[in-house]
C-alpha cells in the first residue's frame, strides 16, 4: 500500500480483476512510478491503454502484465522485466530500454521506433507487424522470436543475435547488421543459426558473413524478384499481342478528332499494361514465394540430414562399434521400444545431430552444453555428443540433449556393460538401466553427468586447465574457434582464456576488451579443419 496524503485513490488490478495495489497519488500514472521506486513487482498487472509515458520505470516487473496499448514513450525501462507480457500496439517510441527482458512477450504490432534497446532480450517474442525503425540494439538478441513483416528499417543491430528465429517479410533496408567484434569472421558464431527467414527486404542494408541467414536470403528474393519481372514481361507480350494496332484504332478518326482518337487509344493500352503488369507480378511473387520457402525448407533438411550422416559414418569408422552402439542407445532410450532402427531413422532424417567431441568439433560440443544449461538456447534438434576417449565408470560415453533441456548419458564400463539414466527438463531421474554412479542418484544428478563428461572432454584435448565463471557461456566459432561469453554477450573470462583458437592460442578478454596478447600457436599441431556453426553469440 502506497500512502500519499495529497490526491485520490486510485487502483492498480490484476489480470483476474482483484485489487492489487492502491493508493493515494496525483495520477494513476504517477502511482505506478511510486511502486516501482518502492520495489513493489506488478507482474500480472492490468495496465491495457495504461499512460506510462516520461517516467522511471527502471527495474521494473512487468511479467505476464497485460500492457496493451500502453504508452510508453519516452520512460526509462532500462532492466524491466516484461516476461511474457501481452505489449500488442503498445507505444514505445524513444524509450530508454537497454538490457530490458521482453523474453516470450506479445509485441504484435508495437512501436519501438527510435528505442535504446541495447542488450535487450526479445528472446521467444511476437514481432509480428511491430516497428523497430531506427532502434539502437547493439547486442540484442531476436533468439528464436517471430517476426512476420516486421518493420527494421534503419537500426543498428551491431551483434545482435537470431539463432533459431523465424522472419516473414522482415524489411531490414538500410539496417546495419554487421558485427563489430574485433575478430577474424570465420572464428565468429553464424548469428542467424537455425534462423527461417523468406522474403526480407535489404536495400542499402549492411549484412556480413556472420548473419549468413540474411545474405542467402537477400539471393533467393532477388531471384524472385527477377523471376517475376522475367515472367511478367513475357505474359505482358502475350497479352498485348491480342491488342488492335494503333493503324486499325486510328480508323474512327473520321468521326472523332484525330488527337482525341490516338489519345484515348494509347490511354487505353497503358493502363490495360500496367493492370496486367501488376497482376501478373502479385501472383507469381505470392506464388513464387511459397516455393521458395518449401524448397529452401528441403534443402536446409537435406543439408541437416547429410551432415548428421557424415557424423554417424565418422563415429563408426574412427571410434567403432562401442561409440555407436552407445550413441544409438541414447537416442533410442526414449522410443517407445521400437530400437535401434528407430534412432538410426531419426539420425537420417535429421531430427538428431551427432556430434564426435574430437578437436575440430570441441566449441561445437561445449556450446551444445551450455545452451542445455542455460536454457537461452532452444535446440532446433537433438544434439548427441560422443567422447573421443575409451571406457570409464564414472565419465558418460555419449550424452544426448533434446529441445525440451532433457538428457540422457550413457557408459560404456570397464568390465564392458553400459549404463543409462535419464533426467528430464528439471534434472529429475526418470529412467535408469545398469549401474550408474552415484553421484547421478541425487537430485543435482543431471548436473553431475554434464560436467564430469565436460571436464572429460576438455582433458582428453590437454584442456583441463579451462574454467569458465559460472553464468557464462560458450559459443563456437565457424572455424572451431571457443569463445567464452558473459550475460551481455561480451567475451568475458576472468579465470582464463576467453578466445581458444583450433590451432591451440589464446586470448584473454574481460568484459569486452583484450586484455592480453594471442598465445603462440602449438608446435607440430595443425590447424582444424572448419566446424559445423552453432548458436549466435
């Protein structure tokens, strides 16, 4: 309860109408300012059509609040939590907004134009018509958000990251989508990995080979755009080859002026040209466009299905029969009992992603654990990870992650039986076959599996001495690069190196800025061949 002598009552209502907060204040805006200054969280709150404009909303919670409407304008919501909130056609023009959280949030059809969204997380949200013209969004990330003919015309979105979003439409026409991290791009992560996009407009728009997503894009739309034209034009000939010549028009002439005759004529045919024109051009860009989408959908699964093939072939041909038997055995362990074939037909078809945790694929499978732990990252896939090294007791074969943060580890023991157990997305036991060790049997049992296999796979590399700070994560480079990142996606690693390079150098950075010298590359070790890219950054 907010007690302000001056001024009325007012009330602040949930979602489900009950009073939540109320109290004396000169305007039902300046209440919530008062709230917000106090601590007090309106998650849940019902703020539809609510006038939030020009006042400190820093910190603020927001959560699963229904903000419809709401004007915005010109507040201070650096740090807010909107989780999950419904912002449709909500007003957030000029707003200071830098590492605010809109993760899962509702923004169909909002105004962000001219915001400061640095570090702003839109992380699962609806962008579906919304405005971000001209925003300022260094190093925000669109993971996994939708956006369906979503307004991006002129921000600057230096590093920011689509991994795994799906864009209809998207105008990024003079948007600068470049990165500015002072690293060779082929040690950079594919900022667009798993994206969807179709059809986005990219007039003057700045793209580089971090946002690979975007260029193919940018290809196949002006493909189409030629295509129509081609057909159009052709069809155009078509149609005017059934048009009177100007002679045969010309004989009312004796009727009519000559002029008016001529004039009405060449009228007459332009206008006809132009419906046609624009007739045809709408129906087969419309048409044309789902083909596109349908068969860049084929290639990006056959492309899926290939590599996860080669890996399969390179588990079997280098590590033999135990790594694979393990590897199926972990990708089956959920399939109702239909076998092996049923994880090998799930490995064909591309649903399941092998990855051998050999030099060239260590970011690849580092970062693979660390989108699990963190859960920042859905999986497109399952991603199954295999160890290089024999058999142990204690350390996992094979772990396989899958979309929903369940896994499940496998041994291969020394008296040769395997092991299994299972942990859901809340690391709770919930299948085990053999025996497995003990440490799997507590409730941090999930926990324990990920991180001996972690510290196995970085010893079986020489790589035992890399810590990583609780909270940051990792991302693989496109050539293999491991890149240690911290909350706001900066390189960050203040217990070693935050840059690792395939050819064995390092690089010490905090917060964002080198603070040490690249190590000399390793003697008689050569450079990694390229890895598949993962996760933005």
């Amino acid at each position: 309860m907010v007690d302000v002598m001056a001024g009325k009552v007012f009330e602040i209502r949930s979602i489900d109408g009950e009073v939540m907060h109320s109290g004396r204040a000169e305007s039902r805006r300046a209440l919530i300012a008062q709230l917000v200054s106090q601590g007090v969280p309106l998650a849940r709150a019902d703020l539809a059509d609510a006038d939030l404009t020009q006042i400190d909303l820093r910190g603020a919670c927001f959560a699963e609040a229904r903000l419809d409407r709401a004007d915005f304008r010109a507040s201070r919501l650096q740090d807010a939590d909107f989780g999950f909130a419904s912002l449709k056609e909500a007003k957030l023009q000029g707003a200071q907004a830098r590492r605010a959280r809109f993760e899962a949030a509702d923004l169909t059809k909002a105004r962000l134009d001219g915001a400061h969204l640095t570090w702003a997380s839109f992380r699962r949200a609806i962008l579906d018509g919304a405005h971000l013209d001209d925003v300022a969004g260094a190093n925000i990330t669109f993971a996994q958000a939708r956006m369906r003919k979503t307004n991006l015309t002129d921000a600057r979105l230096r590093n920011a990251d689509f991994a795994g979003a799906h864009l209809v439409e998207p105008d990024f026409t003079r948007a600068d989508l470049r990165s500015s991290v002072p690293l060779p791009v082929g040690s950079l992560p594919d900022r667009t990995f798993g994206t969807m996009v179709v059809g986005g407009r990219y007039a003057d728009a700045e793209l580089c080979p971090t946002v690979g997503a975007f260029r193919r894009d940018h290809r196949w739309t002006t493909l189409l755009k030629h295509s129509a034209w081609t057909v159009s034009a052709v069809a155009l000939l078509a149609a005017m080859s059934h048009v009177p010549f100007m002679e045969e028009l010309e004989h009312g002439a004796g009727r009519l002026s000559e002029g008016s005759v001529v004039g009405l004529a060449i009228g007459a045919v332009f206008l006809l040209k132009e419906k046609i024109a624009d007739e045809i051009k709408e129906r087969l860009a419309h048409h044309l466009g789902h083909v596109q989408a349908r068969t860049r959908m084929f290639l990006d699964d056959a492309k899926r299905a290939g590599t996860a093939a080669g890996e399969v072939l390179a588990l079997a041909l280098t590590r033999g029969a135990g790594h694979m038997a393990a590897a199926l055995e972990a990708t089956g362990i959920d399939a109702a009992g239909k076998g092996y074939l049923s994880a090998v037909g799930r490995i064909a078809a591309g649903s399941t992603e092998v990855v051998l945790c050999d030099r060239r694929h260590l970011a690849l499978a580092l970062a693979s654990i660390h989108a699990n732990r963190a859960r920042d990252y859905a999986l497109a896939t399952d991603v199954v990870l295999a160890r290089t090294g024999g058999a142990d007791d204690d350390v996992p074969q094979v772990l396989r992650f899958d979309p929903t943060g369940a896994i499940v580890a496998v041994w291969r023991r020394l008296d040769g039986t395997r092991a299994v157990a299972g942990f859901d997305g809340s690391g709770r036991l919930f299948c085990r076959a053999g025996e497995i060790p003990p440490g799997c049997l507590h409730s941090f049992g999930r926990d324990f599996a990920v991180q001996v296999f972690e510290r196995a796979i970085l010893a079986e590399h020489d790589l035992g001495h890399l810590r990583i700070p609780d909270g940051n994560i990792v991302r693989a480079g496109s050539d293999g690069t491991l890149l240690v990142l911290n909350g706001t996606r900066r390189l960050d690693n203040d217990l070693g190196p935050a840059v690792l390079r395939p050819d064995g150098r390092e690089e010490t950075w905090i917060n964002g800025r080198r603070r040490g010298p690249a190590a000399p590359p390793a003697e008689d070790e050569p450079a990694a061949a390229a890895a598949t890219p993962a996760f933005g950054m």
